[in-house]
C-alpha cells in the first residue's frame, strides 16, 4: 500500500513514540532492581544480644531445667514423651537443647560392653583394657551427626565436666570454614541424656561465650524425669 508523505510521518512518530515507551519502561525497570540491591545489601544484618539476664526455661514435660537468656526469643518442644527441649534465638545466635533416650540408651550400652570387657579379661586373668566413661562415648556418638550436619565441623579442647544433672562431656567447636564458633556438650542422666549446641559467628563469640557457658552449666534434672 502506498504512503503519502505525511502519512509516513505519522507512522514514524507513532514507531519512535512507542520505542520510546519501551525504553523508558525498561529504565525505570532497571532503577527499581537496583534501589532493591541497594536497600538489601544497606540492610542491617541481624546482632545477637547479649544476654542482660535469665529465666527459668524446663519444656512441657519438664524433662530438665536450666537458664534461658531473657532477651532472646525462647522456645519449647516435646515429641511423644521421648524427647523434648527448647530453642533460645537471638539474630545468627541459637542455644539448643535436646532430652533424648538415645543417649541413655547409649550410655547404658557403653557401661555394659565395659563391664562385659573386664569380666572377659578377669577370666582369662589379664588386665582390663582401658576404657572410656559412658558419657565421653555418648558424647562422641553424638559429635558423628553434628559432622554430617555442619560443613567443615571440627572439635577441640574435649573436657569431663559434672553437672547436677549429671556427668557429662563438653568440646568446643568450629563450622563452615571457621565462620562458625560454638560448644557442645552432653549430659547422661538416670533415664535420659541431654545435648546442648550452642554456636554464633565467629566474631560474636568473645563476647557470648561466657553466656553459653552459663546456660550448660545451669542444665538440672527436671520433676518429670525419674
């Protein structure tokens, strides 16, 4: 179809019009994902507080007892009777604690493989071999689950310690290419073994390592274990 002269400069304005538009639309595109970027990476990160001070924390079966920071965000659970705890937050910082059988049951197996070791070595009139407490053989059962879990896990500086809930373990540690920083500890009590991990970011644990501590050694058997 022919065009007049003016037709064709009507249809040219009409093109460059809605080039225009797309331009300007892809603009103001490109402007809103950048203030996005801009305001996601400005944004604060999260800080964890340190604790200001303690309440009292036992989960609903009341399975154990022990301080929880009074400004994080504190939380409980209880699955079946079996096991139960509580999570205590604060930004990238987290205490949990877990009340199990497992590892009662697995201090209960690594008391009888002892006793079943010297009464073989008596018989046969040799010395006992040497053996680990119940509770540093749980502690290390557990310490394979935390490798799987966490990249790059590493232990160090393992102790004995005692607690009113009972004897126990506890291992300082690193995780994700040392990014990580944290304790662990376990506790073997008459019916149940208690896991505390405690962890925060490398740069916060100068200043929360004394609060962890405090918390694992708060741990106390609860009214609603035996």
């Amino acid at each position: 179809m022919f065009l007049y002269p003016n037709q064709n400069k009507q249809e040219l304005r009409r093109f460059f019009a809605k080039c225009n538009m797309r331009v300007s639309n892809l603009i103001m595109f490109s402007s809103a994902c950048l203030l996005c970027l801009t305001f996601t990476s400005c944004a604060p990160k999260p800080v964890a507080q340190v604790p200001s001070a303690y309440v009292s924390f036992q989960p609903s079966d009341q399975a154990f007892i022990c301080d929880a920071p009074s400004n994080w965000t504190n939380s409980g659970f209880s699955q079946m009777g079996t096991e139960s705890g509580g999570n205590f937050v604060s930004g990238p910082a987290k205490i949990s604690i877990t009340s199990s059988m497992i590892g009662s049951i697995l201090g209960d197996l690594a008391t009888a493989n002892t006793n079943q070791a010297s009464n073989l070595a008596s018989e046969l009139g040799q010395q006992a071999p040497p053996s680990k407490p119940p509770a540093e053989q749980a502690h290390e059962q557990f310490a394979a689950a935390m490798v799987h879990e966490y990249p790059d896990y590493s232990e160090l500086n393992e102790q004995s310690v005692q607690s009113p809930y009972g004897p126990g373990e506890m291992s300082e540690f690193t995780c994700e290419a040392g990014k990580t920083h944290g304790y662990r500890a376990t506790y073997l009590g008459k019916d149940r073994s208690v896991e505390i991990v405690c962890q925060c970011p490398t740069e916060d644990w100068a200043e929360l390592q004394s609060s962890f501590q405090h918390v694992i050694d708060s741990i106390k058997i609860g009214p609603g274990s035996s």
